[in-house]
C-alpha cells in the first residue's frame, strides 16, 4: 500500500507542481463554463427583448376601416410602421413588397380581398360567402416571424370576433362547450428542462476529456519518453504500479470534472437569472436545487463513471508504443461518448427499462438527467451505479495484466 501511495504522490506533484497544468486542468474550464452560459443566457434574452420591442414593417392592401379601428384598439398599431395600399399599387408593386419580405426589410404583407368590406356586411347580414385576407411573411425572419404570431393571435381573433359578433349577437351561442386547461407537472422538471438536457452529455464528455488529458501522458508519454521503464525495474510491483497511477488519474480528472460540473450548475443558474432579467420569463431555466442526497447520488455517479474511463485510457495507453498512437485511438472513442451523452437529450417517454441504466457511459447520462428531475430511483441508481464499478474494474484488472507483458511496457 505504501508503494501504491508513493506512485499516486509522484503522479499528483506531477500535475499540482506545476502552475500552467493547474489552471488548465481546473480553472479555465470552470471560468470558461461560467462565462459562455452567462452571456448565452444574456445574448438569448436581449434577442428575445430585441424581436418583441421592434418596430413591425407591414404593408396592408385594401385595409377596411373596421380592420384599421381593430390595429388601434389592440394596440398592433402602436408598434408597427403600417403602410395603406390599393388593389392598384399593390398589383404594380407586388413583385418589390416580396423580394421586401424575403430579405427582410418588410416584415408582413396583408392583403385583403378587393370586395372584403361588402363581403363583411353582405355575410354580417346573413350572407353565405365569408371574406378573406391573405397574409405573407417570413418564418425564417425573428421579426416576421413575431409581426404574424402578434397579428394571428391580436388583431386577426379579435376582427373575427367582432364579424361573428355582429351576425350572430351572442358569441357564446356559437360554442357547444367551454374548455379550461391546465397543465399539471412536477415543477423541477419544468424548471430544470435546459438542465436536464445538457448536464448529462457536459458531465459525460467533461470527465472523459479530463481522464483523456492525464492518463495518455501518464501511461503513454511516459513509455515514450522511457521514464516508465525504469519504474517498472524498480523493487516495486508492476501491479502497485498500475493501479497507482490509475488512482492518480481519477484524482486529477474527478477533481476537473467536480470543479466544472458546479460551475456549470451555477452557470445554469446565472444564465436563467440573465434572461429572467432581461425578458421576464426564463421557462426551464431556473437553476437547480440539489438535496444532499441527490448530491452524492451525482457524485457516486461520477466517481463510478471516472473509474471506467481510467480503465478505458489507461488499457489504451498500456497498448499504444507512444502518445500519438493513444490520441488516434482516443479520438474516436471520444466521438462514441459524445454520442452517447447526447442521445439523452432526445429521450422520450419516463419508462426507460432499468437495464438500460446498466449501459456505460448511456446509463450514467440517463442517471443524471434524472438527478435533475428528482426522478432517479434506488433501483436505477444501483444499476448505474454498479455495473459502471463492474466494468471499471473490469478495465483495471485487465490493465495491471498488461502492465506484465514485456513486450507491451517496454515496446517491444
């Protein structure tokens, strides 16, 4: 034991004596993490104030005066620079008006029938025959795309009703019943959404990119360099040796990934501040609320995934004659990861088998997405929880054999 400890402190001094190692490995990714979500959670609110305090281009064709009191009375007017035309100037103009609204310099066109407003009072009367508008926008334009929701959802029910009004009396004989909705959810589910969706795949992707970044040099570099072999002669077993600096490695990388995971939990939380902030509503956004117990089901996770991914970097390295050879191997297992924490943000449905759980990787990013809910079961936790364990030192025992195979330590 005293051996193992004497590897793990020369593997630490390594990294911790060094100044620029620390500040990359542990510093920079949680300033980084903090920074990029506060100013995406600004950016997205002052996008959002943007589209709703701008100023509406619209061009109306054959506007009745109902519809004009109806943009005065709703107050679409008041936010919108309205240009009247005729059937006229819109037949010579129309090719102009939708080159306009495609590049976005008119946000909506109106077009009213030519013979809307006797339409109107020949079907207020009685008539069979309703008049009708076309209206043109931009979906792929914020403020198009804003100008129509606000007219649809305005001006456009309110003039309907006031029609239907007019021809029936009592809107209220027109409907056979009434409908009150309500939607009925766990309010940390609805509050966590953003979190739920991306803190599994960063805390998947942000340990394997630690472990990456300390275990091929530790292992790989240091066959390189011929560091390693002289530690393999020396009285010390190969096997203590193994496992002294796979403990070392998930120190430096568990530690990383602790440091950027609560700096991402309260980025999450300053970025649904920012938007709150800025628009007054930030749906999904809040930041997360943690019970103890739900701490340590998150760190247990992340310890159990950490030693799997030690496991996996450190047979890598054991395999690879130098540090280019790991990172080529690496590379594409890193891509299956990322892979692997995004399929989480597309789960459908909360009946996820726990066998599932048992998957690594997988079913450590389907545990902390329910960390997040406060929906993870003792049952899933266990499966996650201890197959990863299972297949970590699964990984281990197959490291400390390769550690005795001359050929493979000394390149051979």
């Amino acid at each position: 034991m005293n051996k193992i400890m004497l590897i793990i402190r020369k593997e630490l001094f390594r990294v911790f004596g060094d100044r620029k190692l620390i500040i990359s490995l542990y510093v920079l990714p949680a300033v980084i993490c903090f920074v990029i979500y506060g100013l995406m959670g600004k950016m997205i609110g002052a996008m959002e104030k943007d589209i709703t305090s701008h100023t509406s281009v619209i061009t109306v064709v054959n506007a009745s005066d109902d519809l004009k009191k109806i943009f005065d009375s709703t107050g679409f007017s008041a936010n919108a620079d309205i240009t009247y035309i005729d059937a006229a100037e819109y037949s010579s103009d129309k090719a102009n008006i939708d080159e306009n609204i495609k590049n976005g310099d008119v946000d909506m066109c109106i077009r009213l029938d030519d013979d809307f407003a006797k339409t109107a009072e020949d079907y207020i009367n009685g008539g069979s025959t309703m008049p009708s508008m076309d209206v043109y926008y931009n979906d792929t334009e914020n403020y198009s795309q804003q100008a129509y929701e606000v007219f649809m959802t305005v001006v456009s029910q309110n003039y309907k009703s006031q029609l239907l009004a007019e021809r029936f009396g009592d809107l209220e004989l027109l409907n056979a019943f009434d409908i009150n909705t309500e939607s009925i959810c766990k309010e940390e589910k609805s509050n966590t959404m953003f979190a739920r969706m991306l803190l599994p795949y960063m805390v998947v992707m942000l340990l394997f990119s630690g472990v990456m970044s300390v275990g091929v040099d530790a292992i790989a570099g240091e066959k390189e360099r011929g560091t390693l072999s002289s530690m393999l002669i020396s009285p010390v077993k190969r096997s203590e040796i193994a496992i002294g600096k796979m403990i070392s490695m998930a120190i430096l990388s568990g530690i990383s990934a602790i440091v950027t995971t609560v700096a991402m939990i309260l980025a999450f939380s300053f970025m649904g501040n920012q938007m709150s902030a800025v628009t007054g509503a930030a749906e999904g956004m809040k930041g997360l609320s943690i019970s103890p117990i739900q701490a340590l089901e998150l760190l247990g996770i992340m310890i159990a995934l950490v030693l799997f991914y030690v496991g996996v970097i450190a047979l890598v390295a054991v395999y690879s004659t130098n540090t280019k050879t790991a990172s080529s191997v690496i590379s594409p297992l890193y891509i299956v990861i990322i892979l692997m924490g995004m399929a989480t943000m597309f789960r459908t449905g909360n009946d996820t088998p726990t066998p599932l759980y048992m998957v690594p990787v997988y079913g450590n990013a389907l545990a902390i997405s329910d960390i997040c809910s406060n929906e993870l079961t003792a049952v899933n936790f266990l499966a996650s929880f201890c197959a990863t364990l299972l297949f970590g030192a699964i990984m281990t025992v197959l490291v400390t054999r390769a550690f005795n195979n001359e050929k493979l330590m000394f390149n051979a």
